[in-house]
C-alpha cells in the first residue's frame, strides 16, 4: 500500500457590519477587532470542510 498526504481544511465566517470612511478602512476596523478577540468564530460560523490527497511520493531507492 501506498501512503497518501490528505489536508482536513475547514471553513468558518462571519459578516459584521462597520461603520467607515470607505472598504479599506473598514477592513482594517474588523482586523483590528478580530485580532483584539473581539470576534470569535466558532461551530457556530462552521460553513464547510474540503478534503484533498495528494499524490503518493515515489519511494527513494527504488527509481531505474
């Protein structure tokens, strides 16, 4: 048997809504907030999980 790599990556999201001067701005309030914890996401925010393998690598030593 061969031995694969499979990446788990889940995805969790949340829209808030920002009072500001233009998008950038806004960005940069919400990264803020989120970095000082103000927003956790959690199961709750859960929105998808995706699985993806990645091809087996070939064993050293064993090439001709």
């Amino acid at each position: 048997m061969k031995e694969y790599q499979v990446q788990i990556k889940e995805v969790l999201a949340m829209t808030v809504t920002v009072e500001a001067e233009n998008a950038a701005q806004a960005r940069e309030i919400v990264e803020k907030r989120y970095h000082d914890s103000d927003y956790i996401l959690d199961a709750d925010h859960f929105k998808g999980v995706t699985f993806t393998a990645a091809p087996p690598q070939k064993e050293r030593g064993m090439e001709r």
